[in-house]
C-alpha cells in the first residue's frame, strides 16, 4: 500500500491556520515518498495544490485558480491593496481572490477551498447575532458585507450567513482541552477588516485597506502587516502591549467535549444567532438560497438549486448557480462544485436530477436521486436546462471508487509532519491504518494497541470528535461522509492517536440557591431539583453566604445533562444559574504577568456595556472576562482563587463598583490575592468614585485598547471602605408592647451615604427606570430625569432634623435645619460637585479617602442641591468622625452609592471595615496646569505606601 509523509504547516493562525504563504504540500493521490522533515520557521514556500490552475501565468498559488478577466469598475488589489490599471486583472474563480498580474506570484493567502485543511488545531467560532459591519468583508467570498453579517464572539471573523457552513474553524485557541496542546503560542493571523490608519510592522507603510480584504493581523498582540511582510517576523506571539494583563492560554485548562463555544466562554443566550441562522445543529448559516425565492435569471442564462448530499436535501439546504443556458455539462458541473468550494478534479463527480417530491421539500421521497447523467450529457451534449423540460434542482454525487488517498493526521505536537497520506482499498479498517501510520510518525516501537483512529468533523461553530471502531471500513466510511455532505468531507480529518483514557473533570457553578444552608443541605436540595449522581457529581466548594456551589462532575454526558437542566430549573421561585468553568493553572503564570479579570455590566451605560464585553473577548483571553448579569462576580473570583496575584477592572457604575467590592471583601480570605487593585471603566450616571480616580465622568466611546493600557500603567492608591449596619424596628401592637425585630442587615459603602431628600431623588428616579428600563440608555436622558425629579421636590418640606438624631464618637450632636444628611468619603458627590467645599476650617481636618474619617455634611432643600453642583455653594459642615450613630424616628429614604431604599424606623450605625482597598488610579497624561481648588483634592489620593501622590 502506498504511502507518502507531507511536510506540516508552519503556523498561519496560532493555534488555528497556517499563515499564508507557510509551506503546507499537498500531495499528488497514491503518490510514494518519505517523511520530510518539518521546515524551519522561516522557510520559503512548499509545493502547490494537487490541481494547479493551466490558466495562471504563474505556479498554482496554495489553491487558487486564477483566470484572467476584463474589468468593468474600478478594482483593488488583494495582496497590494492598490488600484489594478487597466482592463484586465486577475480573479480566483473559487474565492473571488482579485490580483494584479504582477502580484500573482507573491499570492501567499490559501484559498478558501483549501484553508481548511491548512488548520493546525481545529477551533470553533462562536458567532453572535447578525448585525451591520460597515466597510467590512466577508473572509470566505471575500465580498462586502453590505446586508446584516456575522461576526465572531471571540476573534475578528466577519462571514455572511450563506458563508458560515464554510468557515474555517480556525478561532483563537484560548485554553488546552488535551488535543495538540503546547506551551508555545504563535501568531493567529486574521485577514483584512483592519482598522484604518493601520501600519505594517516589518516596511511601516499602510497595510490596511477599506475597499478590499488585504493585510494581516495578529489577535493576541494586535501586530499589523502586509500579507508578504509577515514572512520577515518571528512566528512566536508574545501577547504584545498587553502581555502583562493577558491570561496565558497555557494557563487554562478546560476539557469541554461537546460543549459549544457559548456554553464555555459564559456567553449570554442573546449572544447567539436566531434559529433559523443554523445549518444543523452545530453549524452556521444556511447556504445561499434556502428557503428563499430563487432570483430570475438573465434572459441567456438559468438559475439551477444545487445540493452537495443527502442532508442538504433533507434541510432544503441549497446553494444557488447561475450558468449560461447553451452551458455543457461539464462547465454546470464545475460551477456546482465552486459553489461548495471544492476543486478536486470534477471527473470524480456526477450531477445526478433531484425528484420532483424532494424538490419540495418531501422527505419520504426516498431511493437514489436522479439516475445519473442522462444520455445527452453523457454523449457530451449540452446541460440540463438544453432539455425542454428538466428539474431546477440538482444534486452532486461522487462517482463509485475502488480506492481512496486519505490524510493522517498525528494527535501529538513535535512529529516533525502534519499529516501522512496513504491508499485506502474495501479492505482497509481503522486498525490495520493505524498499523500501517506509525512507523511514518517514528511510533513504530510501540505497540498499535496503545493508539485509535479519531474523526474530527471541524464545524465552524463546533469540532465534533468521535473514535472509530477497530474494524470499521474507511473506504465505506469516506463514501458515507461524502453521501451526506461533500461540505462535510472537506471538513473532516483523521487523527491518530493515543487510546490512554482522558480522566473527564467539568466545573459547573450553580449560582440562585437560598443562601445560608450547609453543603449537605445544598447536595440534598440539588439532588431533590436536578437527580445529581452522586458516583459522578460532587461538591467541590460551597459559598453558603452567596447561595452558590460549584460541582465537579466526572463525567462528560452527565455534565451537559446537569448544565441543561439547571439552566431550567427554579429553586424556591428563582431560576438557577448554570456556568462552565476552567481551571487557571496559576504555577504556569509567567513571572511578569498580573492579569486582569474584567466584570461588564451590560446594563450599565446604554449599548457601550455590551460592546465592550464583546471588545474585551476579543483584545484579552475570554476565559478572563465575566459578564456580571450571568451569576455576580462569583465565577469570576473562584477562577482567579489560586492566582498569587491578579487585577481587576469593573466596567459598570458606582453601584456595580461596590457589588464588585463587596464581593471581594467577602471572598478575601479564599484567595491567594486578598487585595487586588480595583479599576473602573465608569458606565454609570454619577460616576463619582470614577472621577476621583480620574477615569473621567463616563465612557463616550474611547478604543478599549487604550483602556486596557491605561489600566495597565496606573497606580495603585488605598480607599477606606465603611459599614452600615442597619438595625431597624417598628413598635409592635400587641398588649405586651414588645418590639417586633427585623433582622439586622449589613450594608457596605465606598462613597457616600444620604438620608434625607438626596435619598429621596435617587429612589424616584430608580422606579422610574424599573417601570421603563428602555428608555434609560443615556447619560444625558438620566441626568434630565433627575432633573425633573428635583423640580417636583422643589416645595417639598419634612424637617429632616426632626425625624432622625444624629451620635458622633458617642457625642450627640445637634442638627440645624436641613432636608438631606450626607456622609461622604470621597471629593465628589451627585456626578461631581464638591459637597464639603474647599474652605480651611481649623474645626475639621483635611479630607481624604484613606484617613479614617468621614464628613458629614447637610443640605436644606433641592434648590440648595442644585446650587452645590452647579458649584455655588458647597454644604453645611455637620461633623466628621469613624464611628456614627443615626436614629430614624420614623421610615425615611436611604441611598448607599446610589442604590436606594425606604428604611425603617431604627439604628444606623457607619463605622470603618477591616482593611483599606486597593484602587487603580489612572496616570496622569501630562502635567496640568494649577486648577481648582477641587481638582486639586482629587488629586491628593494616598498610595499604599503611605503619603500623598
């Protein structure tokens, strides 16, 4: 049997592609040979495709098929990006690769017809819904994408609908899941869509394009270049600017199997792509044509459905052609076959009619479709359409073989060749192929029991494995695949690999529980809701305070069980959260490395939330980014638990900035990081504790690379956290006239307090947006309902000093005639304004937000309010003090950082919580000149060390 060992592919897309240009071969059928060693990095082009292009002037350029053409509008240049002058210009007839004949040479990007087989390590893409992408392309046809596309979740793939089903799954590899892991990460070259003004990194000069798909990006360190260019750099990615906050792939360990990309990146179900977007079940977009009106043809030309096998049949799944009406069969067979991105050799297919009863859709139309070629084609005569009546559907079918040339694969990295090609006959089993494989991979000393034949079915949007059995035949296996979907089959590989049993470990956190109870009690209520097995499910922590468990589950079916089920289960009225969760291998962490773990608040901020959960994925590993509406900042913690030092950015307002906190302060003792440093990307309306830290007063659209850097160079400062212990009462009716007690609640602050009216604004405008969240997607829309709320205050009277008394450090202290009571931490109150004022005053020290101290101050009315934001008046200074007493003599409203409530006549009791946290504080741009006063407050933050800065 012959046998012929092909070079492999030096990494194209890191994990993914080879880039374009490596040398990748692709061998003549049955032809012999040795193994060749793996070229260097750096080595010049391998051979061409098995079928080359007689049209093209040059050599067969990695799969391409170039004919020349006549230009009838102004046409760019793929490779160069330049006008191509002139009449005539180059064009791939299978990806639409449009070329300057001078260029034809230089073409190193493969073409979509072979792309898939140049993947290194199949990865799925998780798609979101289709939206519009201005002055983008679509990287399978290469055309603008001028309708609503898709783009990738995780990395910057932008695809048609019709063009999902041929993607390549070559997304970023973002974790190690025990197929081809290493520890050393290339390049993941992304073609096109770069964005403008972009410069290449080896001639300097512009790379990008926005009237063609041209020039190369890395998306893990954002370096750019031209396509030839990124020959001259090094293959290793070093994660570029952000290499310091990245969570090293190397570091994550995830065994998900069938778990799609949504389910393991923790994307939200709204993410995802409407139904009717799917081809099946695990991939994209339905080909062109399906389930639409087939459009009208030019007056000599026929429009013809075509299907590449049963299943396309079965989904009325069809791609439409149009060829000329006096067209041969032959040249309507070829176009089909383009149309599937196929170009094998067409003798090797039939185009077979499809029955009237398929044609309709009706799936009990069995047998054979079609009875092959009719005599007409086979004399050679003209296609189907040069009948008088023929079917406008039609099905391709490859022709009976007695042999086959398959591509093995190895399952391990280091081998020295990507894949081995050898003859496969009817006689041909999984074993005796695998028998035959190893002494080309140099595994000849071990025994071929120890090794199994695997088939991957490399989906777009899931890589599907399964083994096969000893004595399966591949050459009816290969005739089967190809039945099904000739899609499929180019899709498909076969590895060869270790039959060792993968010991399975799933994470799933189930967060809605009733908190407080024990992990028996949790084990008992999850067995009650959800039949957990006990031989395979355990529980691997329990956070009692949050409601919350994590399971560690041993097996890989009763996880995606358990993961479905809890999804849709309710547990004393709550719905049940259900997350997949890696494992961070934190003695992998590069010495210089802290990364950042990102909390988005999508609701926070309009649409910028959800773009920048999107942005982040994409600049960062997703594995380190957490949308908050999906399970709190729990997840996110226990993931970063074992790491000796990590970051933190909250991407949300004041109010999301203290769950966060809070959250941290609860968890400190089970991380072995007790005090990571908090930054904030402010999407809020107050943003107050964002302007201090001078992350500015809400983010209008900055490019969140600048964030991360920002981040990344800012310093650390202390803030004093205070807690609020909320003891409230009512006195009973009953005849013994004893109180009936409400439990005691606990509440945590960073920025200030309020009692009174200031309470009072804030909880009208939090109904108000409870009653129509939609409209409240603005900042400006936010500040002018507050606005209004004030007006209709405006003579409004309670004598708030009435109805409260106020202790400090056990002192009584009297109160003057005011509405509100507000205690303040930090320089910045109701989005800016100066509250305490910057006047000396030898009754009070100097404010600061690490001193201990609290002010606290009083305001007489809304009018007085809106004198102090609009900085003409500042408030009326009552105390300042580290321990406070307030008494409500009956229900008043209450606002901690902006969340309001009614409180209870009661207790209130503000005193200081264990240690100071760790801010972020953005670095200064440039020297400033000498403010104001306030700004100059602003600035006077301490750092951990001690001092002012």
């Amino acid at each position: 049997m012959a046998a012929a060992a092909e070079s492999g592919a030096r990494a194209w897309l890191g994990g993914g592609s080879p880039r374009p240009g490596s040398p990748a071969s692709s061998p003549d059928l049955g032809r012999g040979g040795r193994a060749q060693p793996e070229p260097e990095p750096g080595a010049g082009p391998g051979s061409g495709p098995e079928r080359a292009s007689a049209r093209s002037p040059g050599p067969a350029a990695l799969g391409h098929t170039f004919r020349k053409v006549m230009l009838t509008k102004p046409t760019f240049c793929h490779l160069c990006s330049d006008f191509i002058w002139g009449l005539a210009g180059f064009l791939c007839d299978v990806c639409n690769f449009m070329s300057h004949e001078k260029c034809l040479r230089q073409v190193k990007t493969p073409c979509t017809s072979l792309a898939p087989s140049l993947v290194r390590v199949p990865v799925a893409h998780c798609f979101g819904p289709r939206g519009l992408y201005k002055r983008k392309f679509c990287a399978v046809c290469r055309r603008s994408l001028e309708a609503p596309a898709l783009r990738c979740e995780v990395c910057e793939l932008h695809v048609h609908p019709d063009c999902v089903p041929f993607a390549c799954s070559d997304c970023r590899q973002c974790h190690q899941d025990g197929h081809r892991d290493h520890d050393t990460h290339h390049h993941h070259w992304r073609e096109g869509n770069l964005p403008s003004g972009a410069r290449c990194e080896v001639c300097r000069k512009a790379c990008g394009s926005s009237e063609v798909l041209a020039g190369l990006r890395c998306e893990w360190c954002g370096v750019q270049a031209h396509t030839v260019c990124s020959l001259a750099l090094a293959p290793e990615c070093t994660f570029g600017r952000l290499r310091t906050l990245m969570l090293p792939p190397a570091c994550v360990r995830l065994l998900s199997r069938n778990f799609s990309k949504t389910h393991c990146f923790r994307i939200s179900e709204r993410a995802c792509p409407e139904p009717d977007d799917g081809d099946d079940g695990e991939d994209g977009g339905g080909p062109a044509g399906a389930g639409r009106e087939v459009p009208a043809p030019e007056s000599n030309k026929q429009t013809l459905k075509i299907f590449d096998g049963s299943d396309a049949v079965h989904r009325n799944r069809f791609r439409v052609v149009s060829v000329p009406r006096l067209a041969r069969s032959e040249e309507v067979l070829e176009a089909a076959l383009r149309a599937y991105y196929i170009t094998e050799d067409p003798r090797g297919f039939e185009l077979q009619a499809l029955p009237w009863p398929l044609q309709a859709g009706d799936p009990r139309a069995g047998g054979k479709a079609g009875g092959g070629r009719t005599s007409e084609e086979e004399e050679g005569g003209r296609g189907p359409r040069s009948r008088e009546v023929s079917p406008e559907a039609w099905i391709i079918r490859t022709l009976p073989r007695t042999q086959d040339v398959l591509k093995i694969y190895p399952a391990w990295l280091k081998v020295g060749v990507a894949y081995v090609s050898i003859r496969v006959t009817p006689e041909s089993t999984a074993r005796t192929v695998v028998l035959e494989v190893l002494p080309l991979l140099g595994r000849q000393a071990e025994g071929p029991e120890s090794f199994q034949l695997e088939e991957v079915f490399m989906g777009s949007r899931q890589v599907q494995r399964s083994v096969l059995a000893d004595e399966e035949s591949l050459l009816s296996r290969l005739r089967d695949i190809r039945q099904t979907s000739l899609r499929q089959m180019s899709q498909t590989r076969f590895y060869v690999a270790e039959s060792k049993a993968v010991a399975p470990r799933v994470s799933l956190f189930v967060g809605g529980l009733p908190p407080g109870l024990s992990p028996q009690e949790y084990g008992s209520l999850l067995d009650e809701a959800v039949a957990t097995k006990a031989g395979l499910v355990t529980l691997s922590h329990v956070y009692s305070a949050q409601g919350a468990v994590v399971l560690d589950v041993s097996c890989f079916a009763e996880a995606e069980r358990l993961y479905m089920l809890v999804r849709d289960t309710a547990v004393h009225g709550r719905l049940l959260t259900a997350l997949v969760l890696p494992d961070v291998l934190h003695t992998k962490l590069p010495p210089d490395c802290c990364p950042l773990l990102v909390f988005v608040n999508p609701k926070s901020g309009g649409l910028k939330g959800r773009d920048l959960l999107c942005s982040f994925r994409k600049l960062l590993n997703p594995h380190q980014v957490f949308e908050l509406t999906n399970g709190g900042p729990l997840p996110g913690l226990h993931v970063f638990a074992q790491m000796p030092r990590f970051r933190v950015l909250v991407c949300g307002g004041d109010g999301t900035v203290g769950w966060v906190l809070a959250a941290l302060e609860e968890m400190r003792h089970q991380l072995a990081c007790p005090e990571p440093a908090v930054a904030i990307l402010p999407l809020g309306t107050g943003n107050d504790l964002g302007r201090v830290l001078r992350w500015g007063p809400g983010y209008s659209g900055e490019d969140p690379l600048s964030v991360l850097v920002s981040v990344d160079e800012a310093d650390a400062v202390l803030v004093d956290r205070w807690t609020i212990l909320l003891d409230a009462h009512e006195a009973s009716g009953a005849e013994n006239g004893v109180a009936d007690l409400e439990p005691p609640k606990i509440v945590q602050m960073s920025n200030y307090c309020g009692i009174g009216i200031d309470a009072e604004l804030s909880l009208d405008f939090h109904q108000a947006r409870e009653e129509e969240p939609s409209k409240f997607t603005s900042r400006f829309h936010n500040k002018g309902v507050y606005v209004r709320v004030g007006l209709q205050k405006m003579s409004h009277a309670r004598s708030l000093h009435k109805e409260i008394r106020l202790q400090v450090e056990q002192q009584e202290v009297e109160l003057p005639s005011i509405e509100g009571l507000i205690f303040i931490n930090i320089p910045s109150w109701g989005s800016g304004a100066d509250l305490w004022g910057s006047d000396s005053d030898s009754r009070f020290e100097k404010p600061r937000m690490d001193d201990g101290l609290l002010e606290v101050v009083g305001v007489t009315g809304v009018m007085h309010m809106g004198q102090v934001q609009g900085g003409l008046r500042s408030g009326i200074r009552i105390a300042q003090g580290a321990y406070f007493r307030v008494t409500l003599l009956k229900a008043t409203p209450v606002q901690v950082d902006g969340e309001p409530w009614v409180q209870a006549p009661g207790h209130m009791i503000i005193s200081a919580v264990g240690p100071k946290v760790h801010m972020l504080r953005k670095a200064k741009q440039k020297p400033k000149k000498a403010g104001t006063p306030k700004d100059a407050r602003a600035d006077e933050v301490p750092t951990p060390e001690g001092g002012l800065k």
